[in-house]
C-alpha cells in the first residue's frame, strides 16, 4: 500500500524561473497565459501511462486530433501547489461546458518511487472522472528528457533522516495535436483566465468568466481581541498523506501564533507553512515556527501562500465534514475553529 517516509522536515521548492527570457509577457495575443516566443516541441516525449488494469501503455504528449491536452509535473504528496493546480484546471474544463470535450489532462509525477500506479490513479481519479492520464516515469532518464523538452526541471531529495525535498516547476502548459506547447500558464492562473484561454483555443464563444467564482462574505471585523474567519480545509485527494488547512487571522491589540493542532486521529502532526521567494524567481515553502500579528492587520492563509499543513494524514479530509484547528497564540491562548472540508 502507500509507504511514505515521515517527514520530520518538509519542504518542497518550486522552480519557477525554468522560462525567463522565453515567453512573451502575459496577456500577449489576448491569452491570460504565456505564449513561448521559441518553439517548445514535445511530441517527441513518450511516458507510460499506468492503466487501471494495472498495466501501462506509452503515451505520446500531442493533443488529440482538434483537441487540446492539459499537462502538469507534481507529486502526490504536494500538499498546496499541486492540488490547487489542478483543482483550478478542474474547474476550468467544468467552466468550458461541452467544449471541455476535446480536452485531455496529463499528470506527470516527479516522484515515481512514492507515486505508484495505484496511488496515482487515486489522485488523479479525485480530480478527473475521465479524460485524464496519469504519466509515471520508470527512470530518471525518462522523466528528465520530458522535462528537457518542456523546459521544466524538478528534484527529489531523500535525506537518512527520512526528509524528503521535492522541487519541482510548478508551471501547466496547453500543447497541441503537433505536439507543441502553445501556451503555458504560470503558477497561480485562475480556473477563469484558464477556461477564457482555453475558449480562444478551442474558437468557442465566451461564457461567462468567473462563473464559478467562490469569493468568500467578507469578514466581519473585531470588536475586539481575536478574529478567526475563512476557515476551509482542502479535501484530501485519494492518496494523498498530506493536507492544508487556510484562514484570516486578525488581532486588534498585536499577537503570535504559536502553534496548531488539531485531534491526532487525523493527523500525525500539523505545522505551519509559508511559501516565499528564493533565489533566482525560485519558491520555497517552508516551515515557519510562529507567525506575528501585527495589532489591526489582517493577515491569510490562503492557496500559494501559507497553509497549516496537516503531516501524516490518518484519514482522508473529506467534502462537507468539519475539522476542529486548535490554534495557540502567545496572548489570546488557545482558541478552536471549526474548518469546513471543501471539495471542488
Ligand atoms: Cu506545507
């Protein structure tokens, strides 16, 4: 079944800078996205895709014939990125309707020795009831000559201490049936401005952008002392061993944050977590130890950004439940807010 290692520290880096000097800036030709001004051909990049039957068969990086595929590196054990790449690409092909037909998804693990075929279809079949290939390399010869040919790079670092680090671009791309990547959308693109490129694509007319917006009531203010709001938990794709957990935060007098739990029947332990700018346009996402709370300044945890990070999973985090985060802080002491599980 799924062997993890326990990560006594986690962190994954994200290489974002893979492309600087090769696109246009966004919004070019009227795409949301990143058109590569050179060509970026990947037909020739062959990776097996495991099948529920247990077996693999090859499978070509082309597009079907007028069709469009959506191909994206991660692990399954990502706990923020990945999930919400894919949930906004998810949403996006709900957003095309019927146009979302001709669109296939591929999903490349850059950790095949944890990522097996099983726990890949898991995943992928948590986002995607059809339409979407889970791609697991057999050696690392054969997942580096994809990345060579879309220009991405990753890494997997296994420490004795049982730490794993995981690098990996974070970018999706759009290729065509020739096998070209057409366009590429950079971490953090909205399902809207997804479905709104993948329409001009596909010659489909305009609906209605943001259809699917989720903006959250805004929260009331303070009176005084602490303010909890947002609370959400990402629903755990099937698989996966990791999880996050969001919220506003917002102290009228000033505060830390020192600690998060919440019941040890569902997780080993929680942490929390930021992502922040390293060198050369690289993310890193890290453990944070407390978080200050400067008096009168809201401050999110929120997709891309900081997560409260669940480690070592003991059951899924399924839509609709609730999840009581004990929250710890330096002056207001221990506070509980109930999160809602959020699926797609
Ligand atoms: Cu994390």
């Amino acid at each position: 079944m799924i062997r993890h290692m326990r990560p006594t520290r986690w962190s994954v880096v994200l290489l974002l800078a893979a492309f600087a000097g090769t696109c246009t800036p966004r919004g070019a030709k009227d795409f949301r996205g990143e058109v590569p001004t050179s060509p970026v051909i990947v037909a020739g990049v062959s990776l097996p895709e495991v099948l529920p039957s247990g077996g693999t068969q090859p499978f070509v990086m082309r597009a079907r014939p007028g069709g469009l595929l959506v191909v994206f590196f991660g692990f399954v054990n990502c706990p923020d990125i990945c999930p919400t790449t894919l949930s906004e690409t998810k949403r996006a092909v709900a957003m095309l309707g019927g146009g979302g037909r001709d669109l296939e998804v591929a999903f490349v693990t850059v950790d095949p020795t944890r990522d097996s075929a099983q726990v890949m279809l898991d995943y992928l079949g948590s986002f995607f009831e059809q339409g979407a290939h889970a791609l697991r390399p057999e050696t690392q010869d054969q997942l580096g000559r994809a990345q060579t040919a879309f220009r991405a790079t990753s890494t997997v670092t296994r420490e004795a201490d049982g730490h794993v680090d995981v690098s990996h671009t974070a970018t999706t791309y759009v290729v065509d049936p020739a096998g070209r990547v057409i366009l590429q959308w950079p971490f953090g693109t909205s399902a809207a401005d997804m479905a709104h490129d993948l329409r001009r694509l596909t010659g489909d007319a305009p609906g209605p952008d943001g259809a699917a917006s989720d903006a959250l009531a805004p929260p009331t203010a303070p009176a005084e002392g602490l303010l909890l709001d947002d609370a959400w938990v990402r629903a755990s794709p099937r698989g996966a061993t990791m999880g996050a957990a969001y919220l506003t935060l917002e102290s009228t007098t000033g505060d830390r944050l020192v600690e998060v739990a919440t019941d040890s029947s569902l997780t080993e332990y929680m942490e929390m977590h930021e992502i922040v700018a390293g060198e050369g346009g690289a993310l890193r996402m890290q453990q944070v130890a407390s978080l200050e709370l400067p008096a009168g300044e809201r401050v999110t945890f929120e997709p891309g950004g900081r997560h409260l990070m669940f480690i070592g999973l003991r059951q899924p985090l399924v839509a609709g439940r609730s999840v009581a985060l004990r929250l710890r802080f330096e002056r207001a002491g221990e506070r509980t807010v109930h999160a809602v599980v959020r699926g797609d």
